[in-house]
C-alpha cells in the first residue's frame, strides 16, 4: 500500500507519499506554484511526487462534510469541496487527528500525551490525545470560539499583519515591546482555565476578531495605523505573555489528566519557538514534529491510515536538486564575503530553512543582521536563528537538549561574540546540527570552527519576504538573475 496524503483548502496546502511507513515524498504546494502559502495542491506537485511512487491509497487530512456544515453556520460558502487528482480509495481522518497522527507517529515515544493547538480544524480548536503503542485516543477536547491560535491570529491582525502568515512576526516583535502596557485588557480576552472541570471558564465575553475596544479611543483615535511602533511592541509583547501564560495552564491540565511524561505538540501554535522553551519546565521529553501546522497534516493523514510509527529520519523529503552538498564553498564564501545563499539536495518539509534552501551568514559580524535583511527584504528588527554544532549547543546556549527543528528559544551566553543570530532580549531560536542529521552542514560548520573558533553560522530561508523558499534549479536561476546573488548548489557551481 502506498499513502497519498493530502492537505488543501486550507492555508499551505501539501502532499506526502508513504509506503509501508518509509516517506517517500512529502513537499509544500507553495513551492511548486510559487504563491505563498497556497490553498491547493497543483499539477506539478503531484508530478514530483510521482517521481517516487504510484499512490494506491489517498489519505485526507479533515472531514469536508464536517468543516463544510461548520461554514455553512458561519455563512460561509456551501459549495466547498477538495480537489481528488485521483480515483483511488479514500478516507477522511479529523483535522486534530490528522495533527496528532503526524506527532505521534513521527516520534520515538510509545507513551505520550499529544497536545494540539491551532486556529480551528472542523470545530475543534484545542485537543488532546493518548498516544499508547500504535493507539491514539482523544482524552479532552475543546471547540470553536475558544481558541489559542485565533487569539494570536486576531492580534496579529489588529497589528496591520497578514493572520495565518505573519504571526513569526508579532513574535519577534514582542521581543522590543512592554507587555505591562496591554496586559490587562488582553488578558480579558482569553478566558482562565477551570482546573477543576477541565473546561474554559464562561461568562467572559467572546473575542470580537473584527475590533478590539479595549483599544479604541486610548491615546489618539485607536486605529493602528496611527499608532507608533513602540505601542505595537507593547501590544505584542502583551500577546506573547498572555498566550504563554495560557500555554502553560493548558500544558500543566494535559499532564495532569493523563499522567504522561512525555508530549507530543502539534499544530499551528507548536510553531511559537519562545513559548516552546517552557514544555520543557513540565515534561521530561518533548516533540514537536518539524511541519506542525497544516503542512504536516498530508503526512499525518498518510500515518494515520497506515495506523502506526513511521520510518523518520529528518525533515529533507521535498523536491531535490541533485548535487552534493557545497561544504567546502559555503566555509569559502562566507570567510570571504559573510553570506552565501545555498539550494543543495532535498527541499526541507517544513516552513524553515535547515541548511538545504538556506542564506548562510558570519555570525560573528554585527552588521550582516542588517545586510541579510535587506537581501530578504525584510523588516531590520528581525532576528535570525543560528546553526550551532549540537556538541557546542549547551556551551553557548543556555539548553540542555537538542533543538534540530529551530523549535526553542534560549538565552545566548555570549551574545557579543555572535551578535548577529541573538535577538533584542538575548535570545536565540537554535538549531542544532549533527552529523548523523546533516553530514554536509555539520562538516561545514566543523570547519567554520577550525578557523574562527566559532561553531556557529546564521541560517535563514531562502526567500524574499512573501515568496515561498526557492525549490528547483530554476528558481536558482531565476534568483541570480533577479538580485544578482550566485547560489551554490554543488557540482555545478
């Protein structure tokens, strides 16, 4: 049997093929059509993926009927349907089943809590599971409007970002606000949890996502457009403390019911690296499966079918450019120029870049914050993540555990001597390299540090602000015609 899972209608949408629990393929549809976080999958998608298999199987990652009589209350539109490229046995898995089959199925635990948090699935917005053996079991459930994922959305929003696409955003923004400033009247807007009753508190009033009036009419007119930047960091660092605090509630009740040491945390909000860093102040060991969000769930669809683990070996599943990996010109370029841009093997399955659709950078210069920002165009706040030898991790980072996915946010030690991949508050997003996980990037970083002392690099995707990551050699192509920047991409350079 092999799996064709599916994800689409929904923000990002992608495949995954699967065969007696090997992956064989598993890529975003965004890459191929080169529309960020594309709703539907697309002919060229599904003609890479053929590359690796004939699907006998096809796996969906939600119940349309279900989500389609959601919409139908909400007013929305009736004739909502998926697209099936193929006439091939279909089943339907629930949109949080499909989250949590992803998590539970790609980890190493037999005996797990599965947490998963989003905007909303059919209704659900907040479940969790009991992942025993091949067995998965829903334990609690919460549904719509009561949700972690549309409160971020909403404040997202209110900040003049795009909701669903930008809330990495607001999180770096947090970094630079007060949250004592907002942190009343956004907490007034996410219920407390009822330890007792394992239920959401009622009686406080519902969001309203189109305004928030506890911002109307203070300090000027109200409307963010008009605001200065400090009161949006104020009102994001307010968001993040909030959500935090209620992660760590939820976190605290999940354990509680279910006794489980180990977690498994899936969906949209899995992907908040600050908020991650406390999971591990409740449970021994912790996975977050590198595609948490919607993306990941054309994979959960396909475990979820073959009802049992699966063979993982690392995020690298997408469309491959087939060439070896230019170790020795990435430690060239960078101690030559401080950046290279690189698009070498396997596209990475995943909404970042692990060193394979990856600008590489000096971390240890100040200004190449700066400089890579404005090669991504993006805003100059924002903070780049370092690719650190997993053996240096702790000596650099204050972490105790491995972080290959960039999923956790630690205190640097010595953020002067690698200024440009620690934040605003001292923090860095880590991504630790082996060399069992990468071979090419751990040697490339090996030698790095055989000739500066630092076993470091910063490591960002390969995109400009609003574009997908580069995918295929003519993306290359394209790139270097476009701004001028040569990528290495192995032999042929």
């Amino acid at each position: 049997m092999i799996i064709l899972g599916i994800n689409e209608t929904s923000h990002d949408a992608s495949v995954s093929l699967l065969k007696d629990g090997e992956i064989l393929f598993s890529a975003h549809s965004e890459r191929y059509s080169k529309r960020k976080n594309d709703w539907y999958n697309n002919a060229d998608i599904y003609e890479d993926m053929l590359n690796y298999g004939i699907p006998t199987h096809i796996a969906y990652y939600e119940k349309p009927q279900l989500k389609r009589s959601r919409l139908l209350l909400r007013g929305g539109a009736g004739d909502w349907k998926p697209n099936i490229p193929m006439d091939l046995p279909i089943k339907y898995f629930s949109h949080h089943y499909s989250h949590a089959a992803a998590g539970y199925y790609t980890s190493k635990f037999n005996d797990a809590v599965i947490v998963v948090l989003d905007s909303i699935g059919e209704y659900n917005t907040s479940t969790v599971w009991i992942g025993e053996g091949s067995s998965i079991k829903l334990k609690f459930k919460q549904n719509y409007p009561l949700s972690f994922g549309l409160f971020y959305s909403a404040f997202t929003g209110l900040l003049g970002l795009i909701p669903n696409q930008e809330e990495y955003i607001m999180m770096g923004m947090a970094a630079y606000g007060n949250p004592d400033r907002y942190f009343k009247q956004v907490n007034e807007y996410f219920p407390k949890y009822n330890w007792q009753k394992y239920n959401f508190h009622t009686g406080i009033k519902d969001f309203d996502w189109g305004h928030v009036p506890c911002f109307a009419g203070q300090e000027g007119t109200g409307y963010i457009g008009e605001w200065f930047e400090q009161r949006k960091f104020d009102l994001a660092a307010a968001v993040q403390k909030v959500y935090e605090i209620r992660l760590s509630e939820f976190m605290h009740m999940a354990y509680n019911i279910t006794g489980k040491k180990n977690l498994v945390f899936m969906g949209g909000c899995a992907l908040n690296s600050k908020a991650n860093t406390i999971l591990w102040n409740i449970f021994k060991e912790v996975w977050i499966m590198p595609n948490p969000g919607d993306a990941g769930s054309s994979l959960g669809a396909a475990a979820a079918l073959y009802g049992n683990h699966i063979d993982w070996k690392g995020p690298y599943l997408g469309h491959n450019i087939s060439d070896e990996y230019p170790t020795q010109k990435i430690v060239d370029g960078i101690l030559q120029n401080g950046i290279v841009a690189v698009a070498s093997g396997r596209a990475e399955y995943g909404p970042r870049a692990l060193g394979n659709r990856s600008i590489l950078a000096d971390p240890r210069d100040p200004n190449i914050k700066d400089k890579v920002n404005l090669i991504k165009q993006r805003e100059l706040f924002r903070p780049f993540a370092p690719v650190v030898l997993e053996e240096f991790a702790s000596e650099w980072f204050d972490m105790n555990f491995a972080s290959p996915y960039m999923q956790y946010t630690v205190k640097c030690k010595y953020p002067e001597k690698v200024p440009s991949v620690v934040h605003v508050d001292g923090t860095s997003r880590v991504q630790t390299v082996n060399k069992d996980q990468h071979p090419g990037l751990h040697m490339a970083l090996r030698k790095f540090y055989w000739a500066t002392g630092v076993p470091m690099l910063l490591n960002t995707s390969l995109n400009i602000k609003g574009q997908p990551l580069l995918n295929d050699n003519q993306d290359a192509i394209d790139w270097q015609e476009h701004y001028g920047y040569n990528i290495l991409t192995g032999r042929r350079n």
